[in-house]
C-alpha cells in the first residue's frame, strides 16, 4: 500500500465514523493526511512528492491505530499529536487550552505592512494585549508579525497559561511576551495599543449542540452565556480604561454578529475582512468605546 492509498483509506474512515472537523482541517482528506503523516514522523508538506511511496505493514497499523483514536475518542487531531498550526506557525496544545482557529491571526498575518489591520496602526504601537489568549497563539503570531512591538498575553486559565508558556518558548519570544494570569482585564499592565481578544462567546444553545470534539475543549473558553455576549460585555466596558488614546480592540466573536447587534447597538465598530467573511473579527477605537454609554 502506498502512502496515498492509506490517507484515502483514512479518510474514508474518517467520513464513515461521521468525525466532525474545524480544528485545523475541514474535510475527511486533509484529516487523514495530517493524522498519518504525524504518525510516520513525515512533515505535513511532503505529501506530494512521497504520494506514491511504499509503506510497510508496520507503518499500515502504526497510522491506522491513530486514526482509531481519532475515531473512538472524537479528540480533535491537535489532541492525539500536540500540535496545531496557525497561519503556518506550529504550536504545542493539549487539553489544557482550545485548539487555536482564531480568524485574528490572518489580520496580523496580513498586516506586515500593508494589510488591513495596518490601516488602524502605527509607528507608535508598542505594546499589545493578547486578551483570553489561550495557548499564547496570538500572541506568538503579533511578536514574530511586529518584531518592535512586546506583548502581555493574559488569561484566567493557569493551565492554559502554562500551555502559552510552552509555546513562547517554544519561539524564544521570553523576552518580548509576558504571560499574566489575568480575570479577563483585572490584573493587566496597560495601557495598550492594541488589543486582541479571542474571548468565549459561544451562546449556550450553541453550545448545547456542540459535537464531541468542540466539548473535549475547555468550556471556560468557549461559553458565552445565553447572547454569548457575557464576557464580551465585560471586556468592552472596562478596555477604554487600558488603552492608549489611539489604541484600538480587534474582537473575534464568531457566528454571534446578530447578537453583538443587538447587545451593542449604538456602539461604533468596524467588521474586518477574513476568510470567513466580514462578521466574524471586528474592530472598536477607544474613542467609540470611551464615549458609549455604558
């Protein structure tokens, strides 16, 4: 059997069991692909040029029991190998913290001069937060996107804040990322000129309908109360307070636009382009959230 014969196999596995993906992939295939390159130690880009090449039963059942795993526990492939990748950064997770997706690092990504993001900034953005930053992913992705800025990345988890800490010196960026153990804004040392906030905000009917992989992850940074506005409602009331007069907040809130309408209606804000469309990642001044009446 050659190595692309077993991904398809995988793969079709995979479909069959009815696994649910968004954890780094979002189809069977490139599930399949990721879990048996993993498990026979080949690097996720080498599918194309070793598609053909032969494997020994060994590595048949060696791959093949992986995604039996992946399969009778419904942990999320990040789980099973402890890596996840972002904009193509490598990150460690475990079930300590969520597996980071946040649609935030394709506008740091992008904005290395010219992006979007860029728009908003300048050359006196020195200091960033990385707010509910779970394993430290963001916070990895703005220090290595903006080399002169440094970063507090905050969250209320100290498992998840131990996980960051693997991934910050994973990078080597000790000296430019400071981890705080932080009840959302309570123990930062603002102010900031920029803030990043993936934040739970899943409402709770969602979260009643979550499949099995969702629910492996930490509900502490998924929950958003009923709206799924509960945190968010804390975070943008006290942000004015830590920020710089042109600071600005960029806040993921996932498929919750119509309740983010509706919990802030007057307050001013910007929807920023990503992958996922224009009502995912939106961005607030503090001047808007200075003069909102709250």
């Amino acid at each position: 059997m050659t190595l692309i014969d077993l991904i398809t196999a995988q793969s079709a596995r995979l479909k069959s069991a009815g696994v649910s993906f968004g954890h780094g992939t979002g189809n069977a295939f490139d599930e399949a692909a990721w879990l048996v390159l993993w498990a026979l130690g080949l690097e996720l880009d080498t599918l194309e040029a070793k598609a053909q090449q032969p494997l020994t039963p060994n590595e048949q059942a060696k791959a093949e029991a992986l995604v039996t795993r992946r399969i009778e526990t419904r942990l999320p492939a990040a789980y099973l190998t402890h890596e996840a990748w972002l904009q193509n950064v490598s990150f460690y997770v475990d079930e300590r913290a969520i597996v980071p997706r946040s649609f935030i690092a394709e506008l740091l990504v992008d904005g290395e001069g010219s992006g979007t993001l860029d728009a908003w900034l300048s050359d006196q953005t020195h200091k960033v937060l990385d707010l509910c930053t779970g394993n430290g992913s963001l916070a990895v992705i703005a220090a290595l996107a903006y080399p002169e800025v440094t970063v507090d990345a905050a969250d209320v988890s100290e498992d998840a804040i131990a996980v960051a800490r693997i991934n910050v010196d994973r990078h080597k960026l000790a000296q430019r990322i400071t981890l705080l153990p932080s009840d959302l804004l309570a123990a930062v040392h603002g102010p900031y000129d920029l803030i990043l906030c993936n934040p739970p905000y899943v409402n709770t009917r969602s979260m009643l309908a979550l499949p099995a992989e969702y629910r492996a992850e930490p509900a502490l940074a998924l929950a958003g109360g009923d709206d799924g506005m509960d945190l968010i409602r804390k975070i943008l009331s006290e942000a004015a307070k830590h920020m710089t007069v042109d600071a600005v907040l960029v806040l993921e809130i996932g498929n919750e636009r119509a309740h983010f309408a509706h919990a802030f209606r007057r307050l001013e804000v910007a929807w920023l382009e990503t992958s996922a469309g224009d009502n995912q990642v939106l961005l607030v001044t503090r001047d808007a959230l200075a003069k909102y009446r709250w």
